[in-house]
C-alpha cells in the first residue's frame, strides 16, 4: 500500500486514523494483551514501530487480522456445533488442552485422541 502525503495536515489525520496503539488493536481484535504479545512474536501481526512502552500498528494490518480470526473462529465454531456439541450430548466427556490437543472419553475410555491423530 502507498501513502502520498502532502503536507503536514495530511500526515497528521493519517496518524489520527490509521495508526493504533497496542490497546486499540486489542479492542479491534477483541483479544487479551498476552494474545496480542503472541501475534507479535509468532509475526502474525507486525508492528509500525515499537517504543518504550508502548506499539504502534497500521489500522490496515489490523483490519486484515480482524478478517482471518474472524474466519478461523466461524470454522472452530463449525467444528464445535458439528462434531463436538453432539458427542457431549450423547454423554462423552471432551478435555481439551488446545485446539491442537483434545481426547474424547466416553466413561472412562478414550474414544479419539487428537493430538494422536487416532481412537485409543
């Protein structure tokens, strides 16, 4: 994306509009400062600038992150209402470590160990 600023007017209502501060962002994205330190390191979200105490970001590369959590949810969320939510119906017990790491119980035995990628 290229900016074409004039005058000193212009670049001060592009900072005013599109650059945010760390708790910005985090309301955009409705995230916690510790999710937010892991976009940064994983390079999920780059910085603008970081300063002593506090990190500037383009509200573009935010709005764009926005966007693909967005995603990434509406698909978990299928997974839950589609494979998950009924099994607990059904009576099986799910512990989740993360989304990478689940195993399925039913009573006492492991029906589906994710993190396995099998049924015990």
């Amino acid at each position: 994306m290229e900016y074409h600023l004039k005058n000193r007017e212009e670049i001060e209502r592009f900072v005013i509009e599109q650059v945010l501060t760390t708790s910005e962002a985090i309301e955009i994205l409705s995230v916690t400062r510790q999710k937010m330190k892991s976009l940064i390191s994983t390079k999920k979200i780059t910085p603008v600038k970081k300063l002593n105490r506090e990190t500037l970001f383009l509200r573009s590369d935010i709005e764009a992150r926005k966007a693909e959590q967005d995603e990434l949810r509406k698909k978990y969320h299928r997974l839950i209402a589609k494979i998950l939510f009924p099994l607990l119906l059904s009576g099986a017990f799910i512990f989740v470590n993360t989304w990478k790491e689940f195993v399925i119980f039913c009573g006492n035995i492991p029906m589906y160990d994710k993190k396995r990628g099998r049924a015990e």
